[in-house]
C-alpha cells in the first residue's frame, strides 16, 4: 500500500494523450483507480474509447491540448508519446499548475538528440557505445571504416522508434548515413554492442526514483530477429537476462548517476526514464535513453502493478515518489503484437477486426488496442501495429501460452505477428 498521501488526488479528471497501446494500458490501470474517477483521451483509439472519453486533438496538438487540459479541469495529465514531450507540453502545463507525467523540454532532449544524451553519458562516465557525429555526406566513408562490421547508423532526431540501421551491408550502411544527413543535417555511427538487450521503467522525480519491472522488447519484425526494426512487436517481463548481479550494476552506473545529474536541473525531472540496455556477461551498457514509458514495454509492466496506478503517477508529478511504496506482482507477463498488412513499410488501414470482445475466462489476457478506430459497430484497423495481446501467468511458459491462446481468436486480413515471444528466454530454460 502506498504511505499517506497528504492532499493526494481524490476523484481525479485525468486525460491521457497519445493513441497507442501503451495510452490504452495507461487507461485501463487507472481504471482501477480509486483516486480516479474520470478518463479523458487524447486522441485515443477504439480500445480507450470503452474506458473513458475519447477527444480528437492530435497528440502533437500543444496549443489545443492545454486548451482541453483547462477545459476539463484536468487533476493530471499523463503524456504517453514523446514528440510532445520534446515540443514542451509539460513546461506549458506546468505553468497552468496542472501536475503533469512526463519530463519538460529540456529532460525529453534526452530522446530528443542521441547526441546530446552521448555527451551526458559520457560526462557521467555511463558505459555506453562508443560513436562519432558526422554532419557531412563527404566524412561518412572514413567514419565507417573507423568502425568494425556489423555498422550502427542511427538518426539524431526522434524517428518514431525506426532510426536505427544495423547492417553488415556497407552499401546499406553508407546509404542509410546518407539519407540520414540529408534529414536530419547529422547522423551517429556507432560501435555495435553484442549481447542481450532488456528494457528497464525507472519513474523519477525530484525525491526519489523507481524501478519498475524489467522487460525485453522484441524489435525486428519477423520470427527468429529477422526484418526490419518495427517500434517493437512484442515484449515479455520480468526479462531474466537482468539478474541481481546486472541490476546492481544498472543502479550503481547508469541509473543513479542519471537520477543525481536530472534531479541537479533547475527544473525537475518528472516522468519516466527509459533506459535500453545491451548486457554481455552480466555487463550493461546503455544504447539508448527514452523519456516516456516504452510501447510496447508498457502492456507488460503495467499488469504487473499491484499499487494504485493514479496514485503512483500523482505521486510521480507532483514530486512526492519517496512517499509512495510501490507493489509488484510475481507474476510474469508476455504481449504479442498483431501487425498490419505492409507493416513498417506501408501498412494497410481500414480492415475490420473480428474476435476482439469476445471473453474467456481460461485465459488470463488483456487485449490492448493501438492502431484500432471505430466506425458504427465496427472496429477497423488505422496503423501500423493494430493490438497486441498480454497474457499473465505465474511462470513465463503460461504468460505466452495466453498470449497466443488468446490471439489466435483474433483476425484481421493480411495481419501477421511473431511466433517466438520470449524464445531466447524459454531458451534458457
């Protein structure tokens, strides 16, 4: 249970923007809220419109998200994506005295530039990859063969999770770098980390920091990690690649000097710090820092919160974490995520879903909507990665196990997922 929360919020207006599955998770974990007692989203999707009320504003709509914020009186707004992040929404809302998830301008340039989150890792002496900017077409050659193959190219700027080119292609790599420059004015070419990745949720504020369950994201498209890099298509949690050796190491070098530099800022860190690892024998390096909640490390995480979730992230906003005793399930969780048609490169829209309502109370899974719209008593599909399905079970076996059990009663024309959730996990075993 959580300490006593002075003042804490009671039957809060919360609004949510983003329209992922992670909003949709958000949403359903304060749904169980007893300091909540009213869900707005923003613009939301098909799945949180059975929670709260959906508003079409876009997530990257500043100006008319603060104007909704004051409209509703908002107690608290939770920032899911992180193009608003770094576009300022929480200075603005900061400003209005609306407590608010998510870290400001100058904390999201975290994510915002894989440059300058570079400089502060290496200031602070956070192992990580070592890396060279280029900012001209004509340096790329040399730069790339100062790295040894497999090459990691990677833009500056945020790319929606589809950024980075890791190829043992040359031609591939300089093209990628290319292109990159041309965007961006800059690209980062960088040393390849071998290892094992895992994801891990550290929520902060100015008193203090959390560490949420640990996860692994699965990001190549197809079975096997083959394809494409995607925004992720499955994750699992706990991930047991982070062991208590590992996360000793975690804390001691990459979270708490982060948490002692954010926490030293004139304004206040507030929100989530994803940190993405690469672990080689029990060694963590980081390859990447987030500002916000993962997708789709949420669908995991979240489940697996005993605490009340609105509780948690009043706590969080408001700069109170310390006084909040954070709960976790034992059990494991699995998500699979159901893809488009086309899917990353031109996914196909406006495709009916079928099976998604229907219950089973032999399989423990959440069905969380992403690129899902309503249209009458329909519900289509409108992006990229449609829904992913989160099974939970007391082992990691049974979590994928309902995971599938459940998708399998989903369809969708031309959809398609992985088939091999977990399977460096379950390899082990």
């Amino acid at each position: 249970m959580p300490l006593h929360l002075a003042g804490a919020m009671k039957d809060g207006r919360v609004l949510i923007v983003g329209s992922g599955g992670r909003e949709h998770a958000i949403s359903l974990g304060l749904a169980k809220s007893k300091s909540v007692s009213e869900i707005h989203i923003a613009p939301g999707n098909a799945g949180t419109s059975e929670v709260g009320l959906n508003h079409d504003v876009s997530a990257d709509d500043i100006d008319s998200l603060c104007e909704l914020a004051a409209h509703l009186n908002a107690d608290l707004v939770v920032i899911g994506p992180e193009a608003p992040l770094v576009a300022g929404l929480a200075d603005r809302l900061r400003e209005m005295g609306v407590p608010c998830f998510g870290p400001n301008a100058e904390g999201a340039k975290l994510e915002g530039s894989k440059q300058h989150a570079k400089r502060i890792m290496d200031s602070l002496g956070i192992p990580t990859a070592g890396s060279i900017v280029i900012n001209h077409p004509s340096q790329i050659e040399e730069a790339l063969q100062g790295f040894s193959n497999p090459w990691v190219i990677k833009r500056d700027g945020l790319a929606a999770g589809k950024g980075v080119t890791v190829t043992e292609d040359y031609a591939l790599a300089m093209a990628a770098a290319r292109e990159a420059v041309e965007m961006d004015g800059r690209v980062l070419i960088e040393e390849f980390l071998p290892g094992e990745e895992a994801s891990i949720l550290v929520l902060m504020d100015e008193s203090g920091f959390s560490v949420l369950p640990t996860s692994q994201d699965h990001k190549r498209l197809n079975d096997q990690d083959e394809g494409p890099n995607t925004g992720g298509m499955g994750a699992y949690s706990p991930a047991p690649i982070v062991t208590e050796s590992v996360m000793c190491h975690v804390v001691e070098r990459i979270i708490q000097p982060m948490y002692d530099y954010l926490s030293s800022q004139t304004s206040p860190y507030r929100g989530c710090l994803y940190v993405g690892l690469m672990i080689e024998e029990e060694m963590p390096k980081v390859v990447e820092f987030n500002v916000r909640l993962g997708d789709p490390e949420t669908q995991v995480t979240l489940p697996l919160i005993e605490s009340d979730l609105g509780d948690l992230l009043w706590a969080t906003s408001t700069g109170r974490l310390s006084e909040f005793d954070l709960e976790v399930s034992p059990k494991h969780a699995a998500t699979v995520v159901l893809a488009s048609e086309g899917y990353p490169e031109n996914p196909k829209k406006g495709r009916a879903l079928t099976g998604i309502f229907e219950e089973d109370s032999k399989i423990e899974a959440i069905i969380h909507h992403a690129g899902t719209m309503r249209e009458e008593n329909d519900v289509l599909s409108s992006g990229g990665r449609v829904l992913s399905v989160t099974g939970i079970s007391d082992n990691l076996e049974g979590a994928v196990r309902n995971a599938y059990a459940r998708m399998s009663k989903v369809e969708l024309k031309g959809g398609h997922y992985r088939r091999d959730i977990g399977h460096r996990a379950l390899e082990e075993r």
